[in-house]
C-alpha cells in the first residue's frame, strides 16, 4: 500500500482501556486500531493470565474482541473469568480457578457463589468476548476469517493471540515468504508478527504473547513490546489470602513504546484468581 503525506488521517477509534491505570497512560489511554502490543515472559509468569485479563477488560469496554489460543479451551477460560469475578466480589474467597475448571468448587457451599460469578462474566462480556480455539499451528488467515467476521458489526476489534509459537504465517503461494517461515522457529515467530500487524493495520488492536526467548524475533513487528518479570516476594506484604492463593509480585517492563514512554508497570499475580492487579512501586 502506498499513500502520499497530503492524505488524511482516517477517524480515531477510542482506545479500548486495559484496566491498569499505569498501562493506560503509557498507551495513551489504551489500545487503539492499528497497535500491536507483546507480552512476552518465561512460561509460568502469568502471560495467559494478564493476556486474558486485557481481552476481559477489552469486552466490558464494548469492543468486540477474540482470544484465541490453542492450548486454552472455552471451560478452562470460562473458569479463569468466573474466578476473577468471584474474588472482586468475595474478597475473603479462597476457590481458585483450577477449583472451579474440575468441578470441585461446584459442590457444597461455594456453588451459588460460583453460579453467580460466570452469571456476571456472561452479563459483563458475553455478547463481546468470543473464543477461538485455535489448532497447532494454525495458519494466520483464520485468524484474520475471526476478526474479520466482527469489522462489520463493531466499531472496535480486539484479536488477542495467546502462544504466538502455535500459530504458523499464511504465506500466500508467495515461494519466497513460505521457505522464510519454515526457515526455523524464529524465522516462523517473524512471519507470524508481521502477518498479525497488517491485519492490526486493516483494523484491530492486536495482544500477542510469546516466550522472552523470541523478543528479537517478534519485536520488530510490535508497536509495544514488554517483559513480564518475576520478583522475590520478601519484601512486598501478602495477606494469608494472597498467599494462599499463589499471589506474587511481577513487574511488567515495557521496553518499546512508539507513542509514549517506557518504563515498569509493578503488578501482583494472583494465579489462583487468574488476575493482576496494580501494586505499589
């Protein structure tokens, strides 16, 4: 595509907000059509979590917003959304979201409370968050066929892509692009950005999570691009609730911005709620 300078910028969409405050203002108030944002993090961090906490937030916003993933399937991310909403409306609870994902917290005296918790996920965001369960290795294109099936309903579209590792570029018949995508894995992780953000600049917002090991693979194709670290936990106060619940601090370290600053975003993870939630520096 080409364009000459006299052309005019398009509308601006709203941002879609992230529900991190300190995000926000880094982004500029959120994500925006045309914005590829990566989280990327050694396994375990939290980079499903998080990722799906932004496509939560991304819903109850309005925007219409896919999550796929090809290790997730729809209970598993109903129970992660139920626990989340459990835990802000029972503080005290200590279900997690396993407890509710096997069916354990289904029995005795937690049932209701559970009930109630997916009834206010389905209210929150039913019509908004759809879920794709992806295939190993699924080309790109599918995911441009979900996005695409939203543009013309909604104003703002949101693609979250959780494990860009199992995804695989939609290379066209293109001989050239097809022996650089299976030139190797990290080869393949740069085919798969890029072809995610063309489709973020014919309309979406797009979230992607990755291993740390492929930041310089993915990083060029990313408007926004940051680290998930994990800290010690002596040092920062954890309730007996926390604690049990496996709460620990992570930092999200924003190492690439194209609008604004960079810096450390300080979040708690609490797994077994399936949620972050900003902490003091």
């Amino acid at each position: 595509m080409q364009v000459d300078v006299t052309t005019r910028l398009g509308a601006l969409t709203p941002a879609s907000p992230t529900g991190l405050p300190i995000l926000d203002r880094m982004l500029g108030g959120g994500l925006r059509t045309g914005m590829m944002f990566g989280l990327l993090g050694p396994a375990g961090i939290g980079k499903t979590a998080l990722s799906l906490t932004l496509a939560y937030m991304a819903a109850r916003s309005k925007a219409a917003v896919v999550f796929a993933s090809a290790t997730l399937d729809e209970t598993e991310v109903v129970a992660r959304l139920a626990a989340r909403a459990l835990h802000r409306e029972e503080p005290d609870s200590t279900t997690t979201y396993g407890q509710i994902w096997t069916g354990e917290a289904w029995s005795g005296a937690t049932r209701n409370l559970v009930t109630l918790a997916v009834d206010t996920v389905a209210k929150k965001v039913g019509s908004h968050l759809h879920l794709h369960k992806a295939d190993p290795y699924e080309s790109t294109q599918a995911l441009r066929r979900a996005a695409g099936e939203l543009w013309d309903r909604h104003e703002r579209v949101v693609l979250v892509v959780d494990g860009l590792e199992a995804f695989s570029a939609h290379c066209g018949g293109d001989p050239e692009r097809t022996q650089s995508a299976n030139a190797g894995m990290p080869s393949r992780m740069a085919a798969v950005a890029f072809e995610l953000r063309r489709l973020a600049e014919r309309g979406c917002a797009v979230i992607v999570t990755s291993g740390s090991g492929f930041a310089d693979s993915v990083s060029p194709a990313l408007s926004f691009y940051a680290e998930m670290r994990g800290l010690e936990s002596s040092g920062v106060p954890l309730s007996e609730r926390a604690v049990s619940l496996g709460a620990r601090p992570v930092d999200l370290v924003v190492k690439k911005n194209t609008i604004g600053r960079t810096g450390i975003v300080p979040l708690r993870f609490i797994a077994g709620a399936a949620t972050f939630e900003e902490r003091a520096p």
